[in-house]
C-alpha cells in the first residue's frame, strides 16, 4: 500500500478527506444513499475524479452492508425483493456491451431529470401504492432497469429507489432495502467492471483507510436520523435526491 503522505500529500489534503468522507457518511446515514455523489463532488475540487473514485471502493460497499445489515426486516426484505435482485444481476450483466455506446452527456441528463421528477413529485405529496398481484412482475422489471443504468451510469438509485418507496416500508426498513439493493448492485458492477478487465485493487488499502472516516459520518447520520419526525425524513429523504439529480444534470453540463 502507497504511503498515505505520498497519497495524500500533505496533512492538510487528509484532513480534507476525512472531513469529505465524514459528510458523505452522515448524509448516507441520514437519508440511506448519496455517499459516492458528496464525497467525489467534493474531493474533485482537489485530487483527479478517478482518484477520488478509487477511494469510494471500500466505503461504498461496506457502508452498504452495515446499512443493510442493521436493519431490522433482512430476511424478510430479501424474500421480498428477491425478483428485484435477480433483476439487478441480470440487468447490470447483460448491459455490459453499453458501457462504451453510451453517451454520459444523455444518460446524465436523463438520469439527472429522472431523479428530479421523482422528487419533486415526492415533495408535492404525490405517492402511489404498489398493488399486491403487481408487485413481484414490476419488481422484476425495476431491478432490470436499475441494472441496465447502473451498467450505463454507474448509479444504483433509479429506478430501484422510487419502487421501494411505492411498497410503504417503514422508515428503517426503507433505508435497509435500499443499502440491500445497492450492495447487489455494486457487486453486479463490479463483476462487469472485472470482467472487462477495468477493476484493479491496487487502490484497496487507500480506500479502506477512508472507509474509517465514512463509517463515523455515517453513524452520526444514524443517530441524527433516529430522532427524526416521519415527515422531517421524508423531506430529507427526497431532498436528497433533487440534490442528486441537479449534480448529474450540472455534471453532463460540463
């Protein structure tokens, strides 16, 4: 592993990334998603954006886990959304072809409108329930979706994201189906990624050292999360992802 000094270069750049890593953890833990989007729109001010990607190896997957892990409903959750997980796989596997016929500029303003539609519409109230006989075939047909933009984006939240909503899971629930969903993606895309010979683990101990700063933030988020209103999340939650959205339109912007 490269000496954090040489990494990092001064003491000053490690703080800087520790106090990235520390808000993009407590952002995850507050509203369940946003860590790769905090920490690499953040520490791109400073380092080159494949380094930055480098260092969100460790702390997006594992983040994911404990996310998913320390929910209360995990057994049940993957029962449920098993036709939703099979779909991601198979969606992410077999898009690997588009990974190089994408154009990022379109598939960042789609992917940035999408997410700014869902939450507007989220913070005008408007929801709709999944019914019951429908559930397990959209279940299918949204974790393919997801896993067709994750193989083209790199992102897992859509349309994975807006489907969990629609089943009224209760909030600490929510949050565990969503670090579920998104630790089967990663995977997924990071066997595509290997497959196509575009993984290297050179960069694992760097990025294992900033899991450290990413698990703190993440458990202040929990906490702060814990003491929430219902309503008060919601708005967070959905807040969150119109933030999301305008940094992939401003990003296919430059």
């Amino acid at each position: 592993m490269e000496n954090l000094s040489n990494l990092f270069g001064s003491y000053q750049q490690l703080l800087v990334i520790c106090l990235v890593f520390i808000l993009a953890g407590m952002v995850k833990g507050i509203v369940g998603l946003g860590l790769p989007t905090v920490a690499i729109g953040l520490l791109s001010l400073s380092m080159p954006t494949m380094e930055a990607a480098a260092l969100l190896i460790m702390p997006s997957l594992l983040t994911n886990i404990w996310q998913l892990a320390a929910g209360p409903d995990l057994r049940q959750l993957l029962h449920r959304l098993r036709p939703m997980l099979l779909g991601i796989c198979a969606g992410t596997l077999a898009s690997a072809l588009l990974l190089t016929r994408i154009n990022p500029y379109w598939s960042g303003i789609g992917l940035g409108l999408a997410l700014i539609t869902y939450a507007g519409m989220g913070l005008a109230s408007f929801h709709w329930n999944m019914p019951v006989r429908l559930e397990t075939r959209m279940a299918s047909v949204a974790g393919t979706l997801t896993g067709i933009v994750t193989a083209t984006t790199g992102v897992f939240v859509m349309p994975s994201v807006p489907f969990l909503q629609t089943l009224n899971l209760e909030k600490d629930s929510l949050i565990q189906a969503m670090g579920l969903t998104f630790t089967v993606s990663t995977l997924a895309l990071a066997a595509n990624l290997a497959w196509a010979g575009q993984l290297h683990w050179n960069a694992a101990g760097n990025s294992l050292f900033a899991l450290l700063p990413a698990v703190a933030g993440m458990q202040l988020g929990q906490v702060l999360r814990d003491k929430m209103q219902p309503v008060v999340f919601k708005r967070c939650f959905f807040a969150g992802l119109l933030l999301l959205g305008l940094h992939y339109l401003w990003g296919a912007r430059g």
